[in-house]
C-alpha cells in the first residue's frame, strides 16, 4: 500500500506536470529556459573561480559516500527498484528534454550564426546523454584536463544564456513590435 502511495504522489509530481507543459510550447519554453538559465548562471563563478563543493577534501569525502551506498542500498531494498539505473535513466531523460528545448530553440530563431551556436550546445548534450548511457565511466580527453573541463563548461554556460535570451527576444519581444 505505501509503494501505491508512492506511485500517485511520483505520478502527480512528475508526470502530470509534464503532460501539462508539453500540451503548450511556452509553457515549455518559459520553464525549461528558467531552470537553465538558473543552472548556467549558478555554474559560472564555478567554473570561472575553480570552486569546488565544500568538504571534498578527503576524510570526509568518504564517509559520505559510505552513506549514500547505505541510503541507496536501504531505497533498493525498499522500493525493489535498481537507484543505479533509475538515476542513469532520469539524466538521460533530463538530457532528451534538452535536446528537445535547443531544438524548439533552433525553429525559433533565423540568424544562422546563432543557429551553428545552438548546433554546437546541441552537439555537447548529445554528448553527455551519449556518456550518461554508457558502460565506462572515463568522458575522454576532458578528465585529464580539468582546467579544459572548466574552460568547456563556461562556454557552455554562456553559449546556453545569450541563446536563451536571444530566442526569448525573437519568440516575446520581437513578434510584439
């Protein structure tokens, strides 16, 4: 009885609101443009300053993820479902609805400098959702360059805001006068 419980209240904090804004392309636009231009403007003093989270300096490091092993294994054996691949499958759904949204983005837009520029971030979520599913766990050349992981990721970030305020221009603004 509670994994029903479980199921309705999953099923109307996910899926529904989901169903909602796919039924409407501005309601999808508005909310997926809000949370990453939140993301993007949250990771750029990170990857600008090389901040990293607080307490990864070692002893600690690993005690936290004894208990995250502990919660996982404590949720499996609970729900009977694998974390492991739940979470692999929610970042690869969370890496479709962006290839979705740059997408929709691409459509909305007619200067053609912009439209290789959201080929471009398209191409780097391709990427991501690629190595979201894959076995190994190596990205490449980027692991062993943290200072190029940090550079890609600014320009990421900055590439995904001026495309999102350039496409809400020509969606909003621009249809208005």
């Amino acid at each position: 009885m509670q994994l029903q419980g479980l199921m309705m209240m999953l099923f109307f904090t996910i899926v529904i609101p989901i169903i909602i804004m796919s039924a409407n392309h501005n309601i999808f636009f508005m909310l997926v443009a809000a949370i990453l231009l939140v993301i993007s403007l949250k990771d750029i003093p990170i990857a600008f300053f090389h901040i990293t989270k607080p307490g990864n300096n070692g002893a600690g490091e690993n005690n936290d993820i004894a208990k995250d092993e502990e919660i996982a294994g404590e949720l499996e054996d609970l729900t009977n479902i694998n974390v492991k691949k739940f979470s692999t499958g929610v970042n690869f759904a969370r890496s479709l609805i962006l290839i979705l949204f740059f997408l929709y983005c691409i459509f909305n837009v007619s200067s053609l400098p912009i439209k290789i520029l959201i080929t471009a971030i398209l191409l780097y979520c391709m990427r991501v959702a690629l190595n979201t599913i894959s076995s190994h766990t190596s990205t490449g050349f980027l692991d062993n360059h943290p200072r190029l992981r940090a550079f890609t990721s600014l320009i990421i970030d900055l590439s995904i805001i001026f495309t999102i305020i350039v496409v809400a221009y020509n969606k909003y603004v621009k249809n208005i006068m």
